[in-house]
C-alpha cells in the first residue's frame, strides 16, 4: 500500500515527494519554526542533502507512512507544512507522528485537524498498534496538539545533546496513544472527512 491523498476539511495532505522540495526548503529557512528542532534556520543544501532524503523512504511508503505536505483546500496553492507518521525502526507496529506548519498557518487548529487525519489512518489502515510523539518539554504548542489528539504522556527524560538548545536541560516528553484507546476515543471535533 502507498500512502493515500488524505483530505480534512480544510487540508489536502498530499504524499511529500521530491518534487515539494522548494516548500520544504522554504519551511526550514525559518529559525522561529525550528526554534525547538534545531535552534536555528536550515540551509538550503541541509534541507536537501540532509534531510529530504530520509523522509521519502520508499520503504515507509511501501507501507502507507512516511510524509504529507499539507495544502489549503481553499487554495490548493497554499502550502500548509508537512505531517508524518515516521517509520519507527525499532517497532514495526508503531510510527512516530510529526508535524511542522509554516507560521503563517499557525492558530487556526490546523496542526490538531491534520494529525487527527493521520492518527485514523495509520490505526484504521496501515493498522498500527501505537503512534507515539516526542518533542521538547519547552515546545508546549507541539505537546498541546498531542493532547487534543488523544495522545497521553507516558515518558520524560533528559538528553545528552552535543549541542543542546535552550530548554534541553528541562528535557524531552514523549507521548502515545494506543490503538486501544483510538478505538474507544471520542473525538470532540469532525474535524476528519474522506
Ligand atoms: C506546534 C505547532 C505544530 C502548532 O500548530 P498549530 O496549527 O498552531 O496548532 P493548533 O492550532 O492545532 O493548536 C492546538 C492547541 O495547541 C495550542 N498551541 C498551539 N501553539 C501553541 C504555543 N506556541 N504555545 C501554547 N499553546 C499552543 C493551541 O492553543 C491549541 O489549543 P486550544 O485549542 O486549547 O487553544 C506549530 O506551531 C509548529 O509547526 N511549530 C514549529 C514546528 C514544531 O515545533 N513542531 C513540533 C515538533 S515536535
């Protein structure tokens, strides 16, 4: 199975290929939407030598994860950012969900509507077991989205980063959920169609 088009009310997620690179490139030229991935705007060739590459594995695709970019459907020029339920290499059954919008797209609940999408996907679908998420304790935007997406926290910890970012010494949350809990989950919003 590939990855599907999978579509909210307000958002076309599109399988990222290679030819939304100029998107990508532009989302991470922007150090305000890294400032708790990396601290700092990526290059251009960071962007394409570094980082593209590991999320168009064909192997995820093969699979039906991987990576979304996320356009307006009221203008389908509109590129949002990008979703991901990530290839988890030490837990078949699992994925690691993601997200990273430009910030023109921030506050309108956009985050929340799209990884909802891809949260039923990857249970009702691929037929996963466990979707989990991880970000910095200080990125409380990333964790509030995780919740309203039924994710619960499950574990802390506190790195040893090379190059740690401002924040690192308050450490990493990691959150999940469960196909068990999916399936008995109520979700406020119909925020989901297709
Ligand atoms: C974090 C991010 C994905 C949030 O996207 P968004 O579309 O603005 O999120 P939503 O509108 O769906 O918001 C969901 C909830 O999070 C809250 N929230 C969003 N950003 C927040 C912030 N910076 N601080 C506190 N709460 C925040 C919203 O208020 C909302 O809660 P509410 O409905 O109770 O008000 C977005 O800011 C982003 O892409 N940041 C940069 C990349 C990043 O950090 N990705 C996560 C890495 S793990």
């Amino acid at each position: 199975m590939s990855r599907p088009v999978l579509e909210t009310e307000r958002i076309r997620l599109e399988p990222l290929t290679a030819a939304h690179t100029e998107h990508v490139v532009e989302l991470d030229s922007d150090a305000e939407v890294l400032r708790h991935i990396f601290g700092r705007a990526l290059s251009r060739a960071e962007v394409v030598d570094e980082h593209l590459p590991s999320r168009l594995r064909p192997d995820a695709d093969e699979r039906g994860i991987g990576y979304w970019a996320g356009f307006a459907r009221d203008d389908a020029e509109a590129f949002l950012g990008w979703w991901t339920l990530a290839v988890d290499d030490e837990d078949p059954r699992a994925a690691e969900l993601g997200y990273r919008l430009r910030r023109a797209a921030w506050g309108r609940g956009l985050a929340t509507e799209g990884a909802r999408r891809l949260i039923r996907h990857g249970f009702d679908t691929v037929g996963l077991d466990r979707i989990w998420a991880e970000t910095m304790q200080v990125n409380t935007g990333s964790q509030a989205v995780m919740r309203k997406c039924g994710l619960r926290h499950v574990r802390s910890y506190v790195g040893a980063w090379p190059h740690p970012l401002p924040g690192a010494e308050l450490g990493e949350v990691v959150y999940q959920i469960t196909r068990s809990e999916h399936l008995g989950a109520e979700y406020d919003l119909p925020l989901d169609r297709g």
